[in-house]
C-alpha cells in the first residue's frame, strides 16, 4: 500500500467552513431565510458568518430580542414592505445622461419608502433603543418619492400629467388617432362590401394603421402593403389617403417616446443625486429584514435570548436540536444541560450505539455556531465568543487512499494546529477506527494536547480506556446518554458525571445472536471491564433514586410553601380581626358612655328645674339605666389574647377561626378541657380553643341555620368526611385534602365514614393514616358513633 499522501495544510477558515458544513448550519440558515420578506434579506441570512466582535453580538442579540417582543405585541406586518434589491439600479443611476425605465424607478421608490416608514416607526420608539440606534441612519427623501408616484402609475406606466409637454403630445395622439380610424372605418365599410377583405377589422403593424386585405386583392385597394399573415392568405395594406395622418401619428409618437426618456432621465438624475446613501439604507434594511427573521424563528420554536459573558465559559441549560426541533416537534425533542469552565474544559461522552452520543454533540456545536452569528439557541446559553472546530463522519477516500482513521487524523492533526484557548472542538468516536489499545493510547495523548492549549472539547468513545483516563483527569467530566437497560432502548435523557455502558451483550441477546456465541464471549471479557460496567450500573441506580428523592423534596417544598402562605394569610386575618375588635368594642364603649352621661345629665337637669316629680325623675332613669345595661350584655363577649374566660355547662361557644356555635356539656375539673356538641356530636377540645357566643349572635346563627335548611354547613364538611362507595386511590385524594383542611382550620378531631363492607377501605385508609406525622391517634368508633363503619382521627 502506498504511503498516506498528506494535503496542503488546511487553512483556519477552511477548518471552520468544515466545521458548519458538518453540524449542518446550512440547513439552519435556509430555514430562517424563510422568515424573511426580501430577497436581500434572505442573502443576509444565507451567507450569515460569526461575530468576531463580543459587543457587536451582543448588539445584535439585543436587536433580534427587541423584534420578538415586538412581534409578539403584534409589530405591523406592512411595515418592511416594499424591500427590493435595487442595487444594481441605484448604481446605474449614478451614471451621467443613464436613465432608469419606470418598472426600476418603481422598484427604487418602493424601497425609499420602506425607508422612510422604517425610520419613522423606530423612531418613536424609545422602549427598543438598539433598533432605534440601528435605523437612525436610514435616508429616506419624500420629495423624491413624490416626483415618482406623480410621474409613474401603479402598474408602470408614465402618467399623461409626469410633464405638460407629454400631456399635449398624447392629446395629440388621440385627435388624430381619432380622425384616422373614422376615415379608415369609411374605407373599411367599402372593401367589405367589395369583398375585398379577410376580416372587416382594422388592424395596425408597425405603429401604423392597416386593413387586412385577401391575398388575391392586394392589387385592387392603391396604397403600401406592410406584411402578410402567417398562413399568406392576408395582406395588411395602408391605404394611400390615409398615409399622411400615419406619418403625422408616427412623428407624433416619437415625440411622446422622446419626452418620456426626458422625464426618466431627470428622474434618474435626482435618485442618482443620493444613490450612495440609498444603497447604504439598502444593506441595512437587508440586516433588518434577517434580524427580524432570526426573531420570528426564535418566537415559533422557542428560542431564549443568550448571555454573552467575558469569562471562559460555554454553558447550555435545556437546549434543544434546531433541526431535530423544525423536523419533530419541541415537546417530541429530549433538552439536554452541559456546563463547560475553567474547572471542566472536556466532556467525553460514552454508551452505546444510537444512544443520541453524535445527536448530543451537535446539539451543543450547532447551538454554539448559531449563538455566534446572532441566532437564539433552543434553551439557556451562557458562553463567550468560540471558533467551532469539528471532525465528525466518515471521510474515508478510495481515491485518496484513505481510511475512516487517517481521515479522522488528518483533521485533528490540522485541528491541532490552530487549536487555543478559543477553541471549541467536537470529535465523534475518536480514533475508533483501529486496535482499541493504540487508539486508546493516541485518543488520550490528542486529549492531552487540547488540555494543553486551554481548548474546550467534547468527544464521544466506545474506549473503556478513555473512560478510566477522563476519571483520573480533574479537568475532563464522564458523560453519558441514558439507556434503559430493561427495554434496551435509549431516553436520549444526558446524564453528566456518569460514563456509559455499551450493553453489547445484551443488544446482541436482544437480537437473537446464538447463546453459545455469548458464553464464549464471556469468557474474553476481562474482569475490569466486567467491574467497571458494574459500577457503572449501580452509579446510574443510584442517580435515579437521588432524582427521585430530589423531586419528591421539591415537591414536599412546594406544599410546604403553599401551607406556609395559607397559615400567614390566615394570621394576618386574624389579626385585622382582632384590630376590628379592638376598634368597635371601643366605640361601642364610647357610645355607651355617651348614652350614659346624658342620662345623668338630663337627670340632673330636670332635677334641677324640677319640671316633674323625684318619683318621675327616678322611674325615668331607671329605665334608661336598664336600656344601657341591656345594650352592655347584648355586645360580643368574645376574648381576645390574653384574656381568659372560665366556662359552664350550657354556655354557646365556638372554636377558634371556626363559625360552628356549639354547647359546653361538661367542663373538667383542671379547666384544661371541655366536652362540647357540635351538631349532635361531641368532642373533646382544649378550653383555651373556645370563644364565648353572645345571644345576639346565637339569634343570627338560629335564623342563618333556619334559612339554608338541611344543607351542611362549613364547619361539619371539615369535621366528618364521607368516602363510603368510593375506590381507595379517589378515597385517599380526598382524605388527604380533608385532613390539610381540617388542620388549617385547628380542628382537634375528623370523623371518616368508610363503612363496613368487605372492610378493604377502611385497612387502606387506617395503612395511610399510620404514616401521617400530624395524626396522634385514631381509633374505631363508638356504637353511637358509628361503630367500625367510621375511624375518629386525633390530630
């Protein structure tokens, strides 16, 4: 075999090219050019290259952000209309004595008022300043628009009134246009009734007025013949009177044709005048038009504003595959996370065939590729400008003489050469192509370059060597792609920190390969290997019971965020309650006292006066004394902290932030806790959880219980729940809600009606109830409670 020819060295830009020839930005670019109006705006897009400047990009994201707000506000679809490629008209403008044809000053006047709209819309809007900034420089020349529309019509036309020599000239026209068919017509009628004619129409050739003749009588009407028909059966003969009047329309149409050269002369000349400044608008209408593309594409499929940062970082957060996303769909595409920095410069990616390890490692490349021209990412990016660099596929040659290895080295050894600290650099199944020993030990060695020169890289291997050497490397992470080793089918879901599993074995097993065939395998397979795949397992068992503790935590703290809020509210609550009180028991103390000092004012006065008798007097008073008193006992004797109260049998109370009135059967010796019935069912309460009812409030509880009948009332919904006839999953749900109710409302007690039946309700419910932390006890209940048809939990 001959001797591996090596190439010329590749240049930088030519790496690069490959680069995004791979990753298939191409096909990115033509989708987005989609989203353009113009046809210089699709240009933009379509040879779109990477920021080399990070404030430019910068910039320029912030342009593409200012445009997906806009559209997503509903920007006026009209307003980039009219963007044409002029280019090469504006140019001819600028030639002396050139003029444009009224179709190419049509064209040149659509895209000036594009312009001229452009500029005014962003003008006024301050809230976007770098799409302001980027327009501010748009010319625009309104005088110039209107000699255009005044001379030319909307289909392209020159308009009789572009100058008033044109409009004479063609009121000319038409005079004598006009005397010649009605002299022709005359003409006409006589050859037809001679028979002389073909088709008894008048018909024009040349610019001039003819009669279609018969061939046979060409000789019988004097005059000059100016052609024949296709078939030569018709002659088209200009009669001799009528000669004259068709030289005086010919003079009279190269008049016209004269003038309107003139007129686009002139007006050539005044689009010349600002040609340079229209063909800068030009080219910066095209960046908008494709700015505005990258945000249309960024709004349909998600796209995320990237942060540019100074520091040596490449970090993606739930990003996504561009053409996987186009092809498929965002929700049928799996997001995936990967953090590069100064402490991790390398991910090596390992696992098995179509696992989503080359899918992956495009992901990450095309995004980054796509964050450097300005385009959003599918998901969160934070990176710093990169020159992407990639050695992906089979670039085996017959005609070269090369293999899938030498090619692969030939483009890391060019890849080397450029190679620094700016560097991004993808390689798929690296050196694979050969004895896995030496291929392990160049692959490291290659690794070992790119750590070297500070270049951040992923790579993705079959190797169990690489996997051992990325492990005692601090700089280079094990990565790998989820694969369910039950169904032996990948999640595509990317695990960092965890190397991967080939499962040969068992995808040959899956596919019907021989048992013998793999027990003899078997027996080649060395013990570390064995260990490490092992391990590997169990690293993987491991993560996935941390995840699943991870999201049952984060599940427990949203629960416990939202019972934190409901208890804060409802604290706040109380305390605007006990404000109230405070406020109207001092006003109706204050009114009390008012009431009572007039009376003993009036007293006096009458007393003095004597205007009636002391009996009178007394007997007055006495009554208004009782009114007072009366009005003392009606008001709400209701505690407030701090104050205590000492309660009897057959005392109305009610519990603490509850609205149920009940009545105290019993009061124990200790005072600490008392029997009250609530609805005919009795419980065992602290004392220190009951507030004394007044009368008056039992009277508006008597009518308020009178007038909604037989429905239940809030309280008894809390206090006894009824899961009789329902499944236990259903059963469960609703214990569970009727349990965080009652302990946000400080209920003691919860009666649970489940019925007797086969008795399987009730063991599920009473299995669940053992592993709530805030149940003390429970038990069955009594005969008047229900018996085993009912469970009274203590909370």
């Amino acid at each position: 075999m001959n001797a591996i020819e090596t190439s010329p060295k590749t240049t930088k830009d030519s790496l690069l090219q490959s680069a995004s020839d791979q990753l298939e930005f191409d096909k990115v670019l033509q989708h987005i050019s989609g989203y353009c109006i113009s046809d210089i705006g699709k240009e933009k897009i379509l040879t779109l290259g990477k920021y080399s400047n990070p404030e430019e990009l910068q910039e320029e994201l912030e342009r593409v952000d200012e445009f997906k707000t806009l559209h997503a506000g509903g920007l006026p679809s009209s307003l980039f209309d009219g963007i044409a490629d002029c280019r090469q008209q504006l140019k001819k403008s600028k030639i002396p004595n050139a003029y444009l044809t009224a179709n190419e000053l049509d064209l040149v006047a659509g895209t000036i008022r594009c312009s001229r709209l452009v500029v005014s819309f962003f003008g006024t809007q301050e809230q976007y300043p770098f799409l302001k900034n980027a327009t501010a420089n748009l010319h625009s020349n309104k005088l110039l628009e209107r000699h255009i529309s005044d001379a030319i019509d909307d289909v392209g036309n020159i308009k009789d009134t572009a100058s008033k020599k044109l409009q004479t000239i063609r009121r000319d026209i038409l005079d004598v246009s006009a005397k010649l068919r009605t002299r022709l017509n005359k003409i006409l009628r006589q050859v037809v009734t001679d028979e002389l004619v073909s088709d008894d129409f008048v018909s024009q050739r040349e610019g001039r007025f003819v009669l279609p003749l018969k061939i046979e009588n060409k000789r019988k009407v004097p005059g000059i013949i100016h052609g024949l028909s296709q078939t030569g059966q018709t002659a088209f003969l200009e009669p001799t009177e009528i000669i004259e009047m068709n030289n005086e329309l010919s003079l009279l149409r190269n008049q016209e044709e004269r003038e309107i050269i003139a007129i686009l002369t002139t007006l050539t000349a005044e689009v010349g005048a600002d040609a340079t400044k229209f063909l800068s608008s030009i080219d910066t209408l095209a960046h908008l038009d494709a700015t505005q593309a990258k945000a249309l594409f960024a709004l349909k499929f998600g796209g995320i504003k990237p942060s540019i940062v100074p520091t040596n970082t490449v970090n993606f957060y739930k990003v996504r595959h561009p053409l996987l996303v186009i092809a498929k769909g965002i929700a049928n595409v799996v997001p995936l996370n990967i953090e590069f920095n100064n402490g991790t410069i390398g991910h090596l990616i390992s696992g098995p065939n179509a696992g989503g390890k080359t899918v992956a490692l495009k992901s990450i490349a095309l995004s980054l590729l796509m964050v450097s021209s300005g385009i959003f990412a599918l998901g969160e990016c934070h990176t710093n400008l990169r020159e992407v660099f990639c050695a992906i596929g089979d670039k085996q040659s017959i005609e070269h003489d090369l293999s899938t290895f030498s090619s692969q080295l030939i483009t890391l050894r060019d890849i080397l050469s450029v190679a620094n600290h700016d560097s991004f650099i993808v390689i798929d199944e690296i050196c694979s192509g050969t004895d896995p020993n030496e291929g392990g030990a160049l692959a490291s060695g290659i690794l070992d370059a790119l750590l070297e020169r500070n270049a951040m890289f992923l790579v993705t291997t079959h190797q169990s060597s690489l996997k051992t050497y990325a492990l005692q490397k601090e700089h280079i992470v094990n990565d790998s792609l989820e694969f369910d080793p039950t169904t032996l089918r990948p999640t595509y879901k990317f695990l960092s920190g965890i190397p991967g599993n080939s499962y040969a074995f068992a995808l040959a097993e899956r596919l019907g390969v021989q048992d013998d065939v793999l027990a003899f395998a078997q027996q080649y397979r060395s013990e570390t290997q064995t260990v490490m795949e092992d391990t590997i397992s169990v690293l993987l068992q491991y993560r996935n019971e941390a995840e699943q503790l991870k999201e049952a935590a984060v599940k427990a703290e949203a629960i416990a965020q939202k019972k934190k809020a409901e208890f804060e509210a409802k604290l706040t609550d109380l305390k605007q309650r006990q404000n109230e009180l405070i406020r109207s028991s001092k006003q109706e103390a204050s009114e009390i006292l008012s009431k009572a000092n007039s009376i003993i004012e009036n007293t006096i006065r009458e007393v003095r006066e004597q205007q009636k008798t002391p009996a009178e007097i007394k007997k007055e008073f006495d009554k208004s004394k009782k009114e007072v008193v009366a009005s003392i006992e009606e008001t709400p004797q209701q505690t407030l902290e701090g104050e205590s109260h000492t309660f009897e049998a057959g005392d109305a109370v009610r519990l603490d932030n509850a609205s149920e009135i009940g009545t105290v059967i019993f009061v124990e010796q200790d005072q600490q806790h008392s029997i009250v019935e609530f609805n005919s069912l009795k419980f065992r309460v602290k004392t220190s959880q009951l507030q004394l009812v007044s009368k008056k409030e039992q009277k508006v509880a008597k009518k308020t219980s009178q007038s909604v009948g037989g429905y239940a009332n809030k309280f008894d919904s809390k206090v006894t729940i009824d899961l009789r006839g329902k499944r236990v999953e259903e059963a469960i749900f609703e214990l569970e809600n009727a349990i965080s109710d009652a302990l946000l409302s400080n209920l003691p007690f919860m009666y649970i009606l489940h019925g007797k039946g086969t008795g399987a309700l009730r063991i599920s419910i009473q299995q669940f109830l053992k592993k709530e932390r805030n149940i003390v006890s429970f038990r069955e209940g009594e005969l008047n409670e229900g018996g085993a048809g009912v469970t009274v939990v203590t909370f």
